[in-house]
C-alpha cells in the first residue's frame, strides 16, 4: 500500500464509551490479522472497568483472537489486555485469563 504506514499494534480506547469503542476495535484486529501481526495491545484503562470487560467479553467471542490477557505490571498491567491472534489454530486451545491476570485453560 503506497504511502501507508506500519499497522500499529496497539489500540488507545481509554476515555471512549464502549458502543464507540467495539467497531474500531473490530477494525483494529482485522487490519492487523491481515498482515500477520501475532498479537494487539488494547488500552481501556483500569477506570470503574465497563471499557475492560466490554473489550474482554469482545475478544472472548472474536474468531480471530486465540487468547487474551492483561499486560504485565511494567507495560499497563490490567489498564491494557494483550490478545494474540490465531491463524488456524483449533478454537479448543483457547485461552483467557484468570482473575490475577494469568492464562487460564478455557476447559478448566
């Protein structure tokens, strides 16, 4: 693509209402799936937590997101959830996180 910059990995969503948030996180993971970008940052802040469990309760049902969590402590801890993308991979080897932001198996 001529004159376009590099796909930026993270998506700044703090402050934003969640009905404004979703179709631009929606676009957010398809433009960097289709370059193969292996994951995004989404920033929702931490806040009264509406924005977070939106963008979770999202890419929880999102066919392309193959896990989620919260970022470590250093790059924004739970203000920010790092989802890797899936590239064929089956949807049984999901995975989210936990209460203290971990990976936690979908079947457990």
């Amino acid at each position: 693509m001529r004159g376009a910059g590099p796909i930026e990995y993270e998506l700044d969503l703090h402050g934003e209402r969640v009905l404004d948030s979703m179709p631009r996180m929606e676009a957010h993971i398809r433009r960097n799936h289709a370059v193969g970008q292996p994951w995004v940052h989404i920033i929702h802040g931490r806040g009264t937590g509406v924005l977070r469990t939106a963008v979770q309760d999202f890419l929880r049902q999102h066919k392309l997101v193959g896990r989620y969590y919260f970022a470590p402590p250093a790059t924004g801890g739970d203000g920010v959830t790092i989802a890797e993308l899936e590239y064929g991979q089956s949807r049984s080897t999901r995975r989210e996180i936990d209460s203290r932001g971990g990976p936690l198996d979908a079947n457990e």
